[in-house]
C-alpha cells in the first residue's frame, strides 16, 4: 500500500477510536447523572412518605371540623339569644326607672 492510504487509514481509525472515546466518555457522565437522579428520587420518596403520614395523622382532626363548625354556631345563637334577653331586660329596667318606679302604667 502506498503511504498516502496508510495514512488515511491511521487518520480513520483514529477518528474512530476518539469517537468511540467521546462516546464511552459521555455514556459514564450520563451514568453519574443517572446516579444523581435515583439519590434525588429516594429523597423524595422518603419525603413524600414523610408527608403522607403527617396528614394521615391529621386526618381525624381534620374530620371532626364540621362538628366544630356546627357547636360553634350553636354556641353563636345562644350568645345572640342571651344578648337578646339582656337588653330586653334592661330597657325593661330603663323604663321603669323612667315612669318612676311605679308598676302601673
């Protein structure tokens, strides 16, 4: 063979085995990130688990807000009611100071 086609051939064959090197290369960067990616993944499995059982916890409480809501409201008439009666009572009071005490009209 002439030198010219040696040459040519060394030239191919190491184009080849640099592309191969990059390759090889860019496949073990790909593995590390890979690697990054399932360590983030865990953590956030852990995480998630994390919070699924928080709100397991507060599941029970957050079910009984509607009965709280419901004394709460109970609670707010009996104040209005109550309120109500007091100051009937007192202008009831206030009048009859007014007419003088007297119980006739």
């Amino acid at each position: 063979m002439s030198t010219i086609t040696e040459n040519d051939l060394k030239d191919l064959k190491d184009l080849i085995n640099s592309r191969f090197d990059e390759l090889e290369k860019n496949q073990n960067e790909m593995k590390q990130r890979l690697g990054v990616v399932e360590t983030q993944l865990t953590d956030l499995r852990i995480n998630v688990g994390k919070i699924e059982s928080t709100l397991q916890a507060q599941q029970p409480l957050v079910q009984k807000i509607p009965d709280l809501a419901e004394k709460v409201g109970e609670l707010k008439n009996w104040k209005q009611i109550v309120i109500i009666g007091i100051t009937a009572s007192v202008s009831g009071l206030i009048g009859w100071l007014i007419r003088g005490g007297n119980l006739r009209p």
